[in-house]
C-alpha cells in the first residue's frame, strides 16, 4: 500500500511540477509539501486532500487510505522507537 509520502512525490514526477509549483497550485507553502514529503512527515487536513484529489484526478477516499498507512507507519515506527531506547 502507497503512504501518503510516495503519492506525493509520485504525483508530482508524473506532472512535472516542483514543489514550490505544487504549493502555489494548492495555496500552500512549500514547506507544507516538504514536510508531506518526509518519511515521519504530517499528512493533510481534510481541505487539502481535497484540493490535492482534485489536482491529483486521484480519489478522496485513495488518498486517504494513502494518509492511514502513513499513521500506521508512524505509529509502529514510534512503538518500537520506545521498544529499542
């Protein structure tokens, strides 16, 4: 399953577009995008999955799905952060 991560930086590969243009096309900054792009990144509020599905052409509910792996990752990966210090 995709992480919220891969689809963004997947999506802009295939569009062409940096991160700065993306911001500007979504009303972002572009630190907004470089932190979606971070493996222990944040993932959007409801707006802007919005926004980024219709940009996009992909599907609320996929990228949402690409949000909840994301929150699964960071919370096995914090779990055995706390296992192993």
């Amino acid at each position: 399953m995709m992480t919220f991560r891969e689809f963004v930086i997947e999506f802009r590969g295939k569009s062409g577009l940096t991160q700065q243009a993306l911001a500007d096309k979504l009303g972002l900054h572009k630190r907004t995008i470089q932190e979606w792009e971070r493996f222990d990144g944040k993932i959007p509020n409801g707006y802007n999955i919005a926004r980024l599905s219709h940009l996009s052409k992909a599907k609320t509910s996929d990228i949402i799905s690409y949000c909840q792996q994301t929150s699964r990752i960071k919370r096995r990966s914090t779990k055995l952060h706390k296992i192993l210090c």
